[in-house]
C-alpha cells in the first residue's frame, strides 16, 4: 500500500469465530515454527505460543523507512564511540560510575582491570537495536533509546510476520475464507540477518587451527524464558553460516571454558572447540550477575581472543546517560562529521534532561518538580520496569539524595498514536483494548580501533502493549510481538 492510501482497516471477524478455532490454529502454527515462549513462572513443559498480537498493526510507510535509513548512521554512531575517540566514553563513564555504582560502576571497573590485564582483542561485533515511537502529531519517528548488548525479539519478529502472513492467505483473517489483505504481510528479516551479523565476526576471526571453524557460545541467563528467539538465531547461523554454537550462563564460564593462558584463546571445555565469538543475551542488569564469580567470569570472556558482542566499552556506549549527551549537537558532531548524517539523526531525537549541577542540569530539575506530566525519568538500566513516570517524578526524586540525581535522566514523553482494533493474546487470554507500537531496528557492525568492516541494517521488530501501561517490554510481561502493515 502506498503512502498516499489511507489508515488500512483490520480484518473484522467474529469473536465467535475466534473462540471456535482461530485460537487454536494460532497455537498451532506458534508451536510448529517456533514462536513460542515459556510461562512466567518458567515452567519449560509449559512452553506456550509468544505474546503476540492477532492482527499486524499499520504504520505510516514513510516512518517505517526513515528508521530503517538511519540504522547504519547510528550504527557507525555507536561504533565511533565505543572506539572511544577522544577518551570521551572513559570520561563520560568515569562520572556515570561515580553516580551509578552498583551496575555503571562495576562495568567501568571491570573494563579498567581488562585494560590493566591487556586486551587482545581488537575486533568488536555490536548488534544493535534503535527503538522509536511513532509522534501521532506528525508521523516522525523518535527514538526511545539506543540498546547495545542483548537485544532480543529478532528471531520471534520474523516469525510473527511469517504466522500474520500465513492467517490471511490460509482465509483466517475473514469469516468467508478469503484473503483480507490483498498483499503480503512484510517479514521481518531479523531472524537472519542478525545470523548474518554474528557470522560476519566468525568469518573475520583467526582460529588457531585454520581448517576449523570457531563456535559461537551464547552467554544466556538462567532460567530465561525467551528461549526460543535465541534458538532460531543458533539455527539459522548453523544452517546458513555453518557455525555451531553453544549456550553457556555467565555462572559456569569458570568450569565450562578454558582460557589458554598464553595466547588468551578461549575454548569450550568439553568439546575443546575454539570459542571465537562471545554473544550476550545476559549480563544487562546486576541481577544477571549474583556473585564474585561471575563478575570474574565476565572479565574472563572480556581478556579473552574472542569477538564480544559486546564488549564493556560498547556496551556502556548504551548507557541512557550516552543517549542523553548525544542529542547535544555539538557532542554529536564529535562523532559523526558529515552534516548529511547529522541531519538524518538529530530530526529523531527528543529532549533529555541531564539532573546535574550543569546548566542544563538545573533546567531538568526545575521541569522534573514542575511539569513532570510531560516526562518519563530513567536510571542506568536495561530490561523494562525501571522508568519513573508522569506524575512520580517529583516524590521519586524526593526519596533519593540530589547528589544521586545525576545517574538519571529526564526524557520528554512521545505519545503515539494508539489503536483499539488489535486484538492481543497472552496465553489463553484474548484481549482487545488499545494499545501503542515501538518500532526496533536492527543492527550489527563489525569494526576494531581505526576501521569498519561491515555496517548494515539487520531487519525490525515492532513491540505493541496496552496504551494504559506506561512500559512496552514483552519479556518482562508488559508488552507483545507484532507485525506490520504499511500506508
Ligand atoms: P529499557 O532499556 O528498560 O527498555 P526504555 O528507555 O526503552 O528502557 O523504556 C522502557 C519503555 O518505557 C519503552 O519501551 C516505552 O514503552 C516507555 N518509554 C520510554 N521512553 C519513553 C518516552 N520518551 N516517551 C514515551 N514512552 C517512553
Ligand atoms: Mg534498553
Ligand atoms: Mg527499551
């Protein structure tokens, strides 16, 4: 559809219809192809169809595009400043750890005892996701936030488009059996593409033994529940890249792998292949770490000859605290020199407040207590559920000593435009309330200290939840997978 057409109608079928079978042929289709996940109570016998939305959800074409233009821009963004340039991401870090001691801190820390150690490793992998919200005013895009380490959904995203494509061609989406949307349905090619982006590493690394090609091990949290999005990455990287892999927690580093202590390669112990790429799908929040050891088994994989995606600098490129200081276009020039690359960027920022004694430190502080209806508070953390909303900002900010105030920032609030004719599904449960998208884009980039060797966009990933929630996360039980139309 193009984007003169107007807002696309969804399919209008009968809740008995749905009741009667529709459900159940979802669930079906979810389990044959892997777009499932395990229960919240993390019963692996129980795993069960994903959260997902029955019908894709329409986006305005041109928006859909601009994200996706920009994706190798802040890729390249976030390469130049993990690369730290300038030594601003050291000193940048060096004042967040000060506020944020207990995650920032432990990262800064643990990537100084690296540096102290030596680091061997020149190649970096970051695999990306640029998330926005779509301004119901204008239809712009605006960025929610940056993620660099564990970013999820890509393999469930292509998968979700796969099941919406398949309901309207199968005559599901229409009570007489015929099609509804006279198109395909838009796929997602996250699910391989992000299998392309860790293969690129895999392909650029030097095994010790030429003639054998380097595992991939996936540093995975204990009793995770999205599973399954990892699986289909594992999959597509053996079957297309003929890259095996492995799942380790970040716990058993120590007794799993063996660090050689001269040449500083890493191997899986048991099978003593050669780990050549270390890919986070943990170690975003300080729960991920629970005791000495696994801060040690972190350092660990961070001295070792592998191919981290990420490492500590680029994870901490991600910080919100980062996200904040970019949309200072003069900080922003420091790092992205053409002004054709700046114009494309700075049009999806909004306005984020630092809460420190600078100048524009105190204007955020005077917005916090006056007018906080219009702004959304973060802190130093990844992984949904830790924002401060609206109206909570003032006596939030009353309970923590103002000289902690500077290890959050304060983010103008978009409001998208919300839709009441989804339907959502969780479990056996159907809802049909209105609910707001966050668009993803994916992207992966392999680069050292002076030079990039791939950039590319990587596919996208559209989060729906209940407009009357304040957070989208999908893991963390606020939000659901969805797919697009577009106008
Ligand atoms: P996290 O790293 O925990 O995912 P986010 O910055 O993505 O943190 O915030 C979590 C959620 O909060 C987002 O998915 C979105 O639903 C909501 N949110 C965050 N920033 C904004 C904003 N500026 N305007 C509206 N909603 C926001
Ligand atoms: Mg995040
Ligand atoms: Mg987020």
């Amino acid at each position: 559809m193009s984007s003169t057409e107007s807002y696309p109608k969804f399919p209008a079928i009968s809740t008995k219809k749905l009741q009667d079978g529709l459900q159940s042929e979802i669930f079906r289709w979810a389990l044959t192809n892997g777009l499932a996940m395990y229960p919240p109570n993390f019963k692996p016998e129980l795993a069960t169809v994903a959260p997902i939305t029955l019908f894709p959800t329409p986006l305005p074409n041109e928006a859909f595009q601009k994200a996706i233009d920009v994706q190798t821009i802040y890729n390249a963004l976030y390469a130049s400043i993990s690369q730290n340039k300038n030594d601003w991401l050291a000193k940048e870090t060096e004042k967040l750890a000060k506020s944020d001691p207990e995650f920032t801190g432990r990262l800064w820390t643990l990537y100084k005892r690296a540096k102290e150690y030596g680091i061997v490793q020149d190649l970096a992998l970051g695999v990306f996701r640029s998330d926005y919200l779509i301004n119901s005013d204008n239809n712009q895009i605006k960025q929610v936030e940056f993620n660099t380490v564990s970013v999820s959904f890509g393999g469930l995203s292509t998968k979700v488009g796969e099941l919406h494509d398949y309901l309207n061609k199968s005559g599901n989406y229409s009570d007489n059996g015929e099609v509804f949307y006279d198109q395909d349905i838009p796929i997602s090619p996250s699910a391989e593409l992000l299998a392309t982006g860790l293969a690129t590493a895999i392909n650029k690394y030097q095994p010790a033994d030429k003639n054998k090609r380097p595992i991939v091990a996936f540093i995975v949290q204990n009793g995770e529940r999205n599973v399954f999005d990892q699986s289909i990455l594992a999959l597509n990287l053996l079957s297309k890249y003929d890259t095996k892999s492995v799942r380790l927690t970040i716990h058993e580093i120590h007794e799993a792998t063996r660090l050689d202590p001269e040449t500083k390669r890493l191997y899986h112990k048991t099978t003593g292949q050669e780990i050549g790429l270390v890919y986070f799908r943990s170690g975003y929040a300080p729960s991920d770490f629970v005791s000495e050891q696994d801060w040690e088994n972190r350092l660990t994989l961070e001295i070792s000859y592998a191919i981290k995606a990420p490492n500590l600098l680029t994870q901490l490129s991600g910080t919100k605290k980062i996200q904040q200081l970019l949309t200072d276009p003069k900080i922003l020039k420091e790092f992205l020199s053409d002004t054709e690359s700046l114009d494309h960027l700075l049009p999806t920022f909004v306005k984020i407040y630092p809460l420190d004694s600078s100048v524009l430190g105190e204007i955020g502080k005077k917005l916090a207590l006056t007018e906080p209806e219009n702004y959304v508070l973060k802190p130093q953390r990844e992984g949904g559920g830790n924002n401060i909303y609206k109206e909570d900002i003032p006596g939030f900010l009353e309970s923590v000593d103002e000289d902690e105030w500077s290890a959050y920032i304060l983010m103008e609030l978009i409001t998208p435009k919300s839709t009441e004719e989804n339907f959502v599904i969780r479990g056996q449960e159907l809802f049909n309330v209105p609910i707001l998208s966050e668009l993803g884009i994916f992207g992966t980039i392999l680069f050292d200290h002076n030079n990039i060797y791939s950039n590319e966009y990587a596919g996208w990933l559209l989060r729906s939840k209940f407009s009357s929630s304040n957070e989208g996360g999908v893991a963390a039980g606020f939000g659901c997978v969805d797919s697009v139309v577009l106008y």
